[in-house]
C-alpha cells in the first residue's frame, strides 16, 4: 500500500460516500431528490471526519496447500478540501501469523507535491508524489447523476439514534475505474490487467433526515474484489477467492477540521530518509511504482544490509556492538541466509533464502554483557511460561538445555515448539556463547510453517550454522 496512493483511495471512498449520499427533500421523497439535496450540501463542506473499517476475508491456494487469511482495518481520519490535507490513524491485522500494525500517516502540500508522512512500527517514512490533475469531488460527484440507477428503501432506519434514509445502488465496475482514477492504476498493477467490465460493487447509503448528510455508508466488493485478487494471485501460480470485502465508513462530524499539522517528530525522523517502512510488507507493496518517490527503506532492497543503515566489512562480516555498553563483534552471514534491512548496529537479523510456501526461518543476534547461563535459561523459561498461560498457545513442549561445540565455541540453546492460534506451528532456538570481555552473543532461530510441519532446520547442524562465522 503506497502512501500516495493510500491517501487517494481513502480520501476518494470518504468523497465517495459524501457525494453518493444522493439524499434529498420534497414533497414525495425519491432517490433522485435525495441525491440532488445531499450533492448541494456536500459541496459545500471543506472539512470531514470519518471511521473507516475494512473486513476482509479470502482463501489462497498454492501447491495443494489452502490458506485462509483475514484482513481488518480499523482507521479514523480528518480530511480537509483546501489546503489538501489529510490525517489518519488506526491498525491493520492480518491472521497469517497473528499480525497486527498500527499505522499513523498525514499527507499534505510541500513546493507543489502531495507528501506524505507515514508512521509505522514506531517509524516514519516520506514519500511524495504529484498533486492530482483534477478536482476529485467533480469526478466522484459525476458518477451519480441520473445515469446511475438508485433504490431507495421504503422505511426510515436508525443510526445512533439518527434517522435516515437508505438508499442502494451496483456501481459498475467503468464508473469505479473513473472514480478511482490513479487508485485503478494501482489496482491494475497487482491484477495484471483488471477487467473493469466485469467489477462491480453493492453500496448502501445512510442519510441523516434531518442535516441531509452522510451517516454510513457501506461497499461491498467482495465479487469484483474476487476476480482482482484472483488476477494478482495467477502471476504467482497460486488461486485465490475473496470470501468477503467490506468498507464502511462512519462519518463523525463535517465542517470540523480546522488545520492539520504534521509534527517535528515525523518531518525529523523521515527527512533524512531513514526509517522502516514494515506496513507496505505487511500488506506486500513494494514502493517502486511508477510515479512514486519513495524515500524510505524498503524491505529486501538489497542483500548487502548498506539500505539497513548499516555497512558490511571488508570481509562481508557486520559489525554488532554490546546492546548495553562497549565491547562488539564480527557476524557473517550464515549459508542459506541474506541479512534483513530492519537490522541495525544492536540487533542482526537474518532470513532464509529456501523457496518454501508458508515456511520460513529468522535468525537474530545480540551482543550483551555480564550475563550468567542461570540468567539466561530463566529468561527462556519465563518465555516458555507465558505460552504456556496463554490459551492462544497450545502443544508447547520444551526441550531441556543442551550444550554442542559450534564454530570452536561452546554453545548452549533450549529447544521449544508450540502451536499458535491453532494453524501456525513454530520451532524456537534460543542459543548463546560466551566471549571475552564477559561478552555473550545471544542467538534466536525462529521457524514458522503456516498449516503444516516446520521442515526447514536440522538441529544438529544449525548451531554450527549459526556461529560458524563469529569472530571478535
């Protein structure tokens, strides 16, 4: 999900509940005189606050294994017309591994470019882009002229004690692609070639009786959504069916905005160009549209780490230094493993390079001092403790310390395996050496396979594995 293109397509589906709140008043109520009524009142806004939620849910088919994968978006956003400005925050789950990300971005006008400002995973990123070419209230109110066919139901519904009148309409799939304008564009691209003739969305509309306003309104895309994922899914060789895909949006308050300003913290932390940028690999964008400037660091940009703010040796090592004071040491990459651009000086992350659907491995290191083993295995077992006390965790099973030779070390790592969340299956190594300086190089090993068996590590070879390019 591109900020620029995050920003039109929110912005352009709170306009599109605005103008298609196609409400009205007259002697006999009729959807063409409710949408008369609401257009001229929504133009006259220059100001909105709106909730928007996103449910999705959709199954994925890949090498005979099926995976079931659900999607929620809970985001809260104030939007002015001029000066363009936009302000969002909210979160982002997914169930594939248990994901949740809490997102906070602010798009607005800097030397005649839309810029926006996005916060993720306590991190902030910039981008920018051009400012749309036309008035996008004008194209989303052209979509709802006498053209577009709309019911209105015969009786009034409550909404927060409001009410309102509900209206619904199928908006086709050439009508959404002119709304969507450079949202359909995107669209295009995770689809290959989006038949637009063939997409359609069921939209019902909520209208205050008494301001003539938007209260909510709700769009289904769950068929054309269908077809869009399934599109992007054959590219990969894979099948996917959209289940459900639900917007809706709830609008708070209109004319209420006075200004929004992007803080210091976020123009401080981005403007050199660094920062994470974790929620676009959480939903799988990769900033490289056409069009786009992103500035931020993008995940698996490069295997050298140098875009992971830090630069490798003369050797290929990386240098990672005492978490807590002075002291550092040399770390190679393992065999099978590229570092991970959210590593840093403190902290060496690693995946594997194995081409498995829905298994993986992460390897991470950290260099501390003044540890005993004692310490070290009961903050295993607080670990172990807390999957134990959570029903969410189930076959947990922890394997007593054993001590190898690795890498001319010795080495000593506990061994636990459990369930999470009833599909995900995990195999966790925590492994430690000793150094000089009472240095100790802490390592974790994480596999997760998603329903199905972790396969990937073999544990009499991954000690050595991990610490056979260690060197002080």
């Amino acid at each position: 999900m591109k900020r620029r293109k995050q920003w039109i397509g929110l912005v352009l589906c709170v306009l599109l509940a605005a103008a298609a709140a196609f409400s009205g008043c007259g002697k006999k109520i009729t959807a063409e005189s409710l949408m008369k009524e609401v257009q001229a009142n929504v133009e006259k806004i220059s100001s909105m606050s709106a909730n928007m939620k996103l449910d999705m849910g959709m199954s994925v088919e890949h090498s005979g294994v099926s995976v079931d994968i659900d999607v929620n978006m809970d985001v809260d956003m104030d939007v002015i017309q001029e000066p363009m400005a936009t302000h969002m925050k909210g979160n982002v789950s997914m169930s594939l591994m248990g994901l949740s990300v809490d997102i906070e971005s602010y798009t607005v006008v800097e030397d005649g470019k839309a810029v926006t400002y996005t916060k993720s995973m306590d991190q902030w990123t910039r981008t920018e882009a051009e400012l749309p070419e036309e008035d996008q209230m004008e194209s989303i109110q052209s979509l709802f002229d006498s053209s577009v066919a709309y019911t209105l139901n015969d009786k009034l519904e409550k909404v927060d004690g409001k009410d309102v009148y509900v209206l619904r309409s199928k908006v086709s799939g050439d009508l959404m692609e002119d709304m969507m304008g450079e949202m359909s564009d995107s669209m295009g691209e995770m689809s290959g070639e989006m038949d637009w003739s063939k997409f359609s969305a069921d939209v019902t509309m909520k209208i205050d009786k008494k301001t003539m306003l938007p209260v909510e309104m709700i769009m289904d895309c769950s068929e054309g959504m269908s077809q869009l994922m399934d599109g992007a899914a054959e590219e990969s060789g894979a099948e996917a069916y959209v289940d459900s895909f639900i917007l809706t949006f709830a609008y708070t308050g209109f004319d209420n905005v006075n200004e929004i300003v992007v803080p210091e913290e976020a123009k401080s932390a981005s403007s050199d160009g660094t920062g994470d940028n974790q929620l676009d690999d959480f939903l799988g964008g990769n900033g490289n549209e056409p069009g786009s400037t992103e500035e931020g660091t993008q995940a698996g940009e490069s295997e050298s780490g140098e875009e992971a703010g830090i630069t490798p040796n003369a050797d290929g090592s990386y240098t990672l230094k005492n978490y807590f004071g002075d002291g550092s040491v040399n770390v190679g990459a393992p065999d099978g493993y590229v570092l991970n651009p959210y590593s840093d000086e403190t902290y060496l992350a690693f995946t594997d390079t194995n081409d498995q659907d829905f298994d993986d491995v992460y390897l991470t290191y950290r260099l501390s001092s003044d540890y005993t083993e004692e310490q070290l295995v009961q903050d295993r077992k607080d670990d172990v403790a807390y999957y134990q006390e959570d029903d969410d965790y189930t076959n947990v099973e922890v394997q007593e310390l054993k001590k190898v030779q690795a890498g001319g070390r010795e080495v000593g790592y506990i061994k636990v395996s459990y369930t999470f969340d009833e599909d995900s299956n995990y195999v966790e190594y925590y492994a430690w050496t000793f150094l000089d300086g009472n240095l100790v190089l802490e390592c974790s090993i994480e596999e997760h396979a998603y329903q199905q068996e972790c396969a990937l590590i073999d544990e009499t070879t991954i000690m050595e594995t991990l610490f056979s390019k260690i060197s002080q």
